[in-house]
C-alpha cells in the first residue's frame, strides 16, 4: 500500500529557500522567532518542530508541533513527548540520529532512510532537518520535514 506523499524535492526545496531566507547576515542560523509555518502552509503537516534542550551533556527533544501526515508515518500523536537519539525502538529513531547531527553541525541536513513505525509498517522516508536558534547562533528548534511511503 502507497500512501500519498509530498513530492519530496519540492518539500526539500521549500524549506531550504525559506531557511535561508530567514537567515541574518553574519549568523549561523535563523532566529526560532522569526520562522512562519503558514509560510509553509501547503508541508505544514509533513512537518514537525522539536524544542532542544541540553543539560548535563544530555541532549533531550521535545515534540512541540507533528503534522497530521506525520502522525500517520509514526503511528502515534507525540506532541508535549520528549525523546533522545539514544533512545532505542522508537520510531524515526534514523531521524533523530541525523537531527544530532545537523544540530552540531549547524546546517541543513536532507536524508534518506526507513523505519518500522508504531503499527509495524515499513517506512521509506526522505528528510529536511533545518536548525534555528533564537539567539542565531545555538540550535535551540529544529524543523524537520519529511515525505515518505508507507509499505506493508
């Protein structure tokens, strides 16, 4: 069974010029402050936004905003949840790895991968991670759209 997806270069595309655009001269990353998701309106809910927060060298996530199409793909609602990279048999646990590292690297990541969701459904996945800082220069939200199909 194929679910019906979001062209995943016009996905990818989007959100690398809107990230973009939103970037100050001179900053690492766009402010968390300025972004608009109805900019976004027609991937909005491909899309799902994770607050990061740090303490003691543990990197936790909390699920602020999951689109409905998300919901779908991940088989449960998580927003309010938090989660960790090193949090095993989780869905999109792949997402979360590349998440990791697009906050340390401060760019914008596009990945390719799968994963057994909640529902035990194969899930082939394309990824656009963008990091936003509301000082411009720490990742503190990170935006990440995806499009997908669902197999099984």
């Amino acid at each position: 069974m194929r679910d019906k997806i979001v062209n995943e270069q016009r996905l990818v595309k989007r959100m690398e010029s809107y990230w973009d655009s939103l970037k100050e001269e001179g900053a690492s990353l766009p402010k968390y402050q300025k972004f608009n998701n109805a900019r976004l309106q027609d991937i909005w809910e491909n899309c799902f936004t994770l607050i990061v927060n740090e303490k003691m060298g543990n990197r936790m996530y909390k699920y602020e905003h999951v689109g409905e199409e998300v919901h779908k793909a991940y088989g449960s609602k998580l927003v309010g949840d938090f989660t960790m990279q090193t949090i095993k048999g989780i869905p999109g646990v792949k997402v979360l790895e590349k998440i990791d590292e697009c906050i340390t690297a401060k760019k914008i990541f596009v990945e390719d991968g799968k994963f057994i969701n909640k529902e035990s459904k194969m899930i082939k996945f394309r990824s656009c991670i963008l990091p936003f800082g509301s000082d411009g220069e720490n990742v503190d939200h990170v935006v990440t759209g995806l499009s997908w199909r669902k197999y099984g």
